[in-house]
C-alpha cells in the first residue's frame, strides 16, 4: 500500500481514495469465502430472525454466533447462523 500525506490532498481525492480502499477490503474477504457462502449484515440476520439487536449482540458475545468484521462493518455467515439456531433449537 502506499504512503499518502493527508494534507496534500482535496477531500474528494481523500475520499475516493478511502473508498477504493474500503472496497478492496471487502473483494478481498469476500474472496476468502466459500462458494455460495452467503455473508449477511446485522439487520440481515436481525430481521430474518426476528430478533432484537440487543439479542444479536447478546448472542455475539455469549459465542453463540460468530461475526466477521470487515472494515467497519459486522457480517454473519448465513450458514454458520442457520446451524446455530439449530443447536440452540434442539437444547430446548
């Protein structure tokens, strides 16, 4: 990666060169996944399970789902949330 001083660069040159950052980030850990593994955002699972976000984040710390961060951003691997749900469901 290069190096860039900051303060020699107009805020959209700083932005677009965030951007493209960002971006490569995220192609490159959707890279690494499986094929048809599908990562989904915390709205994503919270409204495919109907849970809350406290529960999501509740279930996050405990262990009980694993997230993956990428950049900024929090993703579930839909699979990996399915069979969680399945261990948990069969417990009860």
């Amino acid at each position: 990666m290069e190096n860039y001083r900051i303060i020699d660069l107009h805020i959209d040159e700083f932005e677009n060169r965030i951007s493209k950052i960002i971006d490569s980030k995220i192609h490159d850990a959707l890279s690494h996944q499986k094929e048809g593994e599908e990562l989904v955002s915390r709205q994503q699972v919270r409204e495919r399970l109907g849970i809350a976000s406290s529960t999501l984040s509740d279930y996050t710390q405990k262990g009980i789902l694993q997230s993956y961060k990428i950049g900024h951003r929090v993703y579930y691997k839909w699979s990996e949330v399915v069979n969680s749900a399945l261990k948990v469901q069969t417990k009860y």
